[in-house]
C-alpha cells in the first residue's frame, strides 16, 4: 500500500485507518453509534487533512487541525479501552499508531515553523 510519492505520515495513517476501521466495527452496537461513529470520522477527517496539508502552501493550520484531532482521537480509544469496548492489545497498537503519527506531525510542524507561507 502507499505511492512512491506519498509522503511517509500518509502512509502510516492509511496503514491505521485500514486496521481501525473494522476494529470499531466490532463495537458493541449499543455503543457504535456513539464511541464509532466518532472515532470513525475524526480518522478520516485526519486522512482528508493529511492530503490538505500536503497541497495547501499555509500548512501551519491545517497541522495544528490535525494534531487537535489525534489528541481527540486518542481520549476517545482511551475511554474505549477504559469502558472495555476496545481489548488491551488493540488499545496499544492505536497507541503506538498515533504515538509515530505524533511524532512525524510534530517534526512537519517544527520543519514548517521556519517557512513563510
């Protein structure tokens, strides 16, 4: 999976996105619609963003955007695991996942700190 071109933080979200999505799926239903449906689209919304920010000459918001939704993100499965709707194993991969994601988006940030828009 993953163009040549694409740059590696893409990959990697891809990479989750393909493991969260059925991961949320099996929710209990009671609380799909309310802990799944969230996770679901703050994920993807991060997708959408990563591929904004790739093309966008002003990145700095659109990264500040992306980082406020991994912090959502990483409440929401906090509380997943917490209320055990989401199994300890699966709760620290997401960890780790959003950790390097983390990372990599902090280092776009400091690279686009010293850049004009």
């Amino acid at each position: 999976m993953g163009n040549v071109d694409e740059p590696v933080i893409f990959t990697r979200w891809m990479q989750f996105l393909e493991w969260l999505l059925p991961t949320t799926e099996k929710f209990p239903k009671r609380v799909r619609f309310t802990f799944a449906d969230r996770i679901d689209s703050l994920a993807l919304d991060i997708a959408e963003d990563l591929v904004e920010a790739r093309y966008s000459r002003d990145k700095q918001p659109i990264l500040r955007r992306i980082n406020l939704r991994l912090e959502k993100l990483r409440i929401l499965l906090r509380l997943c695991h917490s209320l055990r709707y989401l199994p300890h194993q699966a709760y620290e991969h997401a960890s780790k996942s959003l950790n390097e994601v983390g990372r990599m988006l902090g280092g776009w940030i400091k690279e686009q700190q010293g850049k004009v828009p």
